[in-house]
C-alpha cells in the first residue's frame, strides 16, 4: 500500500470565468463574445442594450461584465448602481475608446473594476479581464490617453495598402454589421460580386469569417470598432 502524500492534492486548474458582454454595437458584441470563448472563459449572455443586463444578469451567476461606456440612452455610469443591485457578485468593466478623468474618477466611486480600450489587442483586453476577475482594479492607460491606440503606424498601414478601395468598403460596411445582402445593396453590385469581395477581404487579412475580419481590422486600427469608420488613411 503507497503513503499518501504529505503535500496532499494537486491543486485543479482554476474555474473559468464566467462573462456578460453588452454592447449596442451587435458585431463587435458577438466578434468579442467569440473572443472570450477561445480564450476558455464561459460567455454567459450577450446583451445590446444597459436596459437588458439587470436581468441577464440576475439569472446568468456572471463574475465579471464588460460594458461599453455610450449608449443611444447615456451612458453605462448610469446604469452601474441598479446593475450591481442585481448582481452584487459581478465585477463590471467598462469598454471605451476614450476615457476622460472624471469618467474615470466617477467609474471608480460607482464601483467599476476596470476600464479597457475598444481598439486594443484582444490579449489586452483579455489581460483586463483575467486581472479584475482576480480582484484587482485595473485601468488601461490606452484607454485613459484615448485617441489611437498605441501601436506602430506603418503596422496598419502594411495590411491597408493590399487591400482595393472596394474592399476598404467593406471591411467598414462589415464592422457597420451590415449582411451580405445589404452590402450589395449598398454598393451597387450583385450579392455574388459582393460575396467575392468579402472573401477578398478575409483572404487578405487572413481569417476565415467576416467576424474575424472586424476583430483584425480594429487590432490593426483599420476601422472604428464603435463607428465603423475608415481610420488607416
């Protein structure tokens, strides 16, 4: 028979993170979403509006809730008191891409966690994540400069000149989370011509989805995450 051990049990591996997402902007909600579940944390719910969280919330048991901080309504500081009454438990982290000083200051007496830039590395904003689910409070200094994020110009500009006028289009026509059908619209060509451009897009950017697609172009700082807008010149 074996002694057991005097340093008893290996630990397990620690539980995953259980995640709301809300954002009224649809794509870059699901795109981050799929993001997280990668990463190995549980996605618990996805909202598009602060008016559909309380209870989203009180039903999901989440540990932390990324937020983004405008709303059409106002903005999520408004919302954080009903949202930790309904979820006292939950750690909220707000998404910005520009933060000023006394959103900061009144983020963190509403109780917020945590701030991260919209337009940062996903690993940014999952390091966001991992630190605030672990009890620190962290704000990205991204964020807190606001305007670009920080990273070599000539990075984006390298991956936007392979890429056609047409195409530029419809990367930000994708990050607007307009279909196929609605691009083609749009843009005046048959959906079949729309379609070859959207795989132009992503074969250039190499992904394999048009929601791949909008996470890289706002990593590289092609395109507003918020606005959909072109930014690489």
């Amino acid at each position: 028979m074996s002694r057991p051990s005097a340093a008893g049990p290996l630990p397990g591996p620690a539980p995953a993170t259980r995640v709301v997402v809300c954002d009224d902007h649809a794509v870059f909600a699901d795109s981050l979403a799929l993001v997280l579940a990668d990463a190995g944390h549980v996605v618990v719910g996805v909202a598009y509006s602060p008016g559909e969280l309380p209870a989203v919330l009180a039903s999901r048991r989440a540990d932390v809730c990324l937020i983004d901080l405008q709303f059409p309504s106002g903005t999520a500081l408004e919302w954080i008191p009903r949202l930790r009454a309904a979820a006292p438990a939950a750690r909220f982290v707000v998404l910005t891409g520009f933060l000023e000083r006394h959103v900061l200051e009144a983020g963190l007496a509403a109780g917020v966690r945590g701030f991260a830039h919209k337009g940062q590395q996903a690993g940014d904003v999952l390091e966001v994540l991992r630190r605030v689910a672990r009890g620190e409070v962290v704000v990205d200094r991204a964020a807190l400069r606001g305007g670009p994020v920080d990273r070599p110009r000539n990075q984006a500009q390298k991956v936007a000149r392979f890429l056609t006028p047409r195409e530029r289009e419809v990367l930000t026509r994708l990050a607007r989370g307009e279909s196929t059908q609605a691009l083609a619209k749009a843009m005046g060509v048959t959906r079949s011509t729309a379609r070859s451009h959207v795989q132009s897009v992503l074969s250039k950017l190499g992904v394999h989805s048009q929601r791949e697609a909008v996470i890289e172009a706002a990593r590289h700082g092609l395109v507003s995450v918020e606005t959909g807008e072109w930014l690489a010149g």
